[in-house]
C-alpha cells in the first residue's frame, strides 16, 4: 500500500522515478516498491516520503470512505441541500488523508458535487489532472471517473462524448459491487444521453429498465424522471397519447412529494405535447405555469430558457407577433446572445419568423438558416431541430419558386427524421 501511495503522489507531483529516486536509491529498486515487489527498508521508505512531503504511516481510512460513500448517494438521490452542507466537515476529514485511492474517490466524486452545483469551472481543474493518472485507477474508480466524465461532456453539449463515456461504466459496473440503485441511476442516465441523439428505441429500453428498479425501491420521485424521458421519446415520434399518459404518471409522482421543480419540467412538456396537437389554448396555459413555478424556484438559466422560447414559439404560431417578440427578448436578456448557446439561434430562427411575417422580409431568416443555424445543429447532432429548420428553409425555397432548393432541403430535412429512431 505505501508503494502505491509513493506512486500516486509522485505522478501527482510531476515528478519522474529518476528525479525521485535521486540520492536515495535505484530507480529499478523504486520501481519495484512502487509496484509493491520489493521488501523496501523503513530508512528508504521515510526518504522518499519526505521528498514527497508525506507520511510513512498509514492511517485507518474507513470512517472517510464511508462518509465518501454517503456523500455520493447524497447527490445520486439528489439531494444537493444535504450534499452542500455535508460538503464543509468531509472537507475537513480529508485534509489527514494520503490514501491515494481515498484521495482520488474524493476528487471524482468532488467533481460531481460542482457538476451538480453548476461549477463547471472547478469540475474542469479536478478532471484535467485525474485523466493523467487514470491507467492506475481501480475497476470501481474507472467506474466513477467515466460517470462523472459523461456528466461534464453532457454540460458540454457533446453528446456522443457523454454516450460513450457512460457506456464503459456499463461495462465496468457487473464487475464491480454496486447498489441497485446507483444500477437504476446508469440505466437513467445511458437513455438521457440516447435522448439528445434522438435513438428513442434505446431511451426506451433503458428508460424501463431503470423504472423497474426505482419503482420496487419506491422511488418515485426518479421513476417521474424516466417517465418524462418516455414522454420526450414519444412525443418526437408524433406518439402524442403515450407521451401525455407519461406525463400525467409523471405529474401523480411530483404532486405527491410536493416536488415543484420537476412539476414545472412536467408542465413545461404538457404544453409542448399541447402544442403539437395545435392545442395553443390549452399549451399556452401549461407554458406559464411552467414558467412562473421556474420563476419562485430560481431555477437554473437552460430551464428557464427552454420554457421561455416554447412560450415565444406559441404565442407565434397564434399570430400574436408583439407577445411572442416579447418573449423572445425575455430569452436573450437570460443568455446576453451568447452566440454559441444553443437557444441563441432558437430565439433568433424566431425572431426573423416574426420579422418576416409582420414585414415580409425572408432574406435575413433565409440567410441564417442556410449559413449558421442548420449547419450549427448539424454539427451538434440536434437531429429534431436539423429536421425542423431544414424543413422551414425548404418551405421558404419552394414559396419562391426555387425548386431545387427547395428539394434539397426537403431531403436534408427527411433525413434527419429518419435518424429519430
């Protein structure tokens, strides 16, 4: 155990075996305490471990580990209050660890405590270097490092990055011991990054598979997640009954723990299932609902953002141009036109449909279709919203007489709803 320690703080430390291992001992004979082959002596031991700036001794680490262990279910079942003022005496605890397993399991699940407070900055300046010494982590580490790498990527928006990062922990966890529940959280969490790229038949497999587990654990509370992840799926194959019949599962849940933040996702989803269906009356309702719950929760700016725009985009499709302009200012005063926040070109695909239907001037919508919108959603692998503003442009092409355009666009358009599987 103490060679590995000397390993970890080394790599930590920058330091090569040569520049260790100097005026102290062989660089052969560190390598191998380091591997835990050499019945080191207690002399070369303390030597090293003083040009390292650590102790020799070991210290007894399962009252941290726990408290690790609990820290972590914390924020696994959500509940962040609780993590947040767990956070200072864990904190404290750690300061006499040199455990370099402990060390790391800190780090991970460090790192997951800013994700989850929206710190993406800290969480960046705990990952970079824990990625320079992954080839020596445990099969439980590796586990909790990809998991939590797959939630920076999803922060990110790269997508594909978080899917794969979150199918190696699939792969690790059957060697691993974990609780069925954290099981339950991976099975959530694979059909969410499916979900972003539109593969609604595996959002569904997995999405079910996690029901089964959170229901039998009467976890409602994360069974009302997957089935808004089901009415998501349902709702982007036109499947408007299902995608409804989740959402009031959903609803039943959230009501009953009194659970206002996920009530507002609900209702933020019943209005655009409402909305679909050409139900702006009754989606118009949701929508605010939606919105005034986020506003006395203070929710987080991609919540707010998200419900804003679809209030936007409805009061559009009623003709009321002034209301829906009126929101869509709402929207940039949240993002300050962050040029490359996604809902930038959301908001501004709708503010150029309202110039272009109050003015009848198409050429500026035209042009930031072609040039910037389509290809940034492209380039995100947003297969929905490719398909919806390749089909807008197409239809602005064919209004023209520009045919050929117009058919090009079309089949950009039909392709990307080919991907929606």
């Amino acid at each position: 155990m103490v060679g590995q320690r000397i390993r970890y703080y080394r790599k930590t430390k920058g330091l090569t075996q040569e520049e260790l291992a100097q005026g102290i001992c062989s660089v052969s004979y560190l390598s191998k305490i380091e591997k835990g082959d050499a019945k080191s002596s207690e002399e070369v031991i303390n030597m090293l471990c003083e040009r390292l700036g650590i102790s020799p001794e070991e210290v007894d680490n399962n009252e941290i580990l726990e408290m690790l262990n609990e820290w972590n279910m914390m924020m696994v079942h959500r509940r962040f209050e609780e993590a947040k003022d767990y956070f200072p005496s864990l904190n404290e605890k750690m300061k006499s660890v040199s455990n370099p397993e402990i060390l790391i399991r800190y780090d991970l699940f460090l790192a997951r405590f800013y994700l989850v407070t929206d710190q993406l900055t800290k969480a960046h300046s705990i990952l970079k270097p824990l990625c320079q010494i992954q080839e020596q982590f445990s099969p439980e580490l590796d586990y909790y490092y990809f998991q939590v790498m797959a939630m920076y990527n999803f922060f990110l928006s790269k997508y594909n990055e978080a899917l794969d990062n979150i199918k190696k922990c699939e792969s690790l966890f059957k060697k691993i011991y974990l609780k069925e529940s954290e099981e339950a959280v991976l099975y959530y969490q694979i059909a969410v990054y499916y979900g972003q790229l539109y593969r609604i038949t595996l959002v569904n497999y997995y999405a079910y598979k996690a029901i089964a587990i959170f229901d039998k654990e009467y976890n409602y509370s994360r069974s009302a997640d997957c089935h808004i992840l089901l009415a998501i799926s349902n709702r982007r194959v036109r499947n408007y009954s299902q995608a409804e019949y989740h959402l009031n599962h959903a609803l039943k849940y959230s009501k009953a723990f009194n659970d206002k933040s996920t009530t507002a996702i609900i209702l933020h989803n019943l209005g655009y299932v409402a909305s679909c269906k050409n139900e702006s009356k009754k989606a118009i309702e949701y929508i605010l609902k939606s919105y005034k719950l986020k506003q006395e929760l203070n929710d987080i700016n991609i919540q707010v953002i998200s419900t804003i725009y679809l209030a936007a985009r409805e009061y559009f499709n009623i003709e009321d141009y002034s209301k829906s302009l009126e929101w869509v200012n709402k929207g940039y005063d949240i993002i300050k036109s962050d040029l490359k926040h996604e809902y930038y070109y959301h908001l501004k695909i709708l503010e150029l449909q309202i110039k272009q239907a109050t003015m009848n001037i198409s050429k500026d919508l035209e042009e930031f279709l072609s040039k910037e919108a389509i290809p940034y959603f492209d380039k995100l692998s947003t297969t929905e919203y490719l398909a919806a503003n390749a089909e807008l442009l197409a239809d602005i092409y064919f209004d023209q007489g520009q045919y050929k355009k117009a058919s090009n666009y079309y089949r950009i358009s039909n392709n990307a709803r080919k991907n929606i599987l």
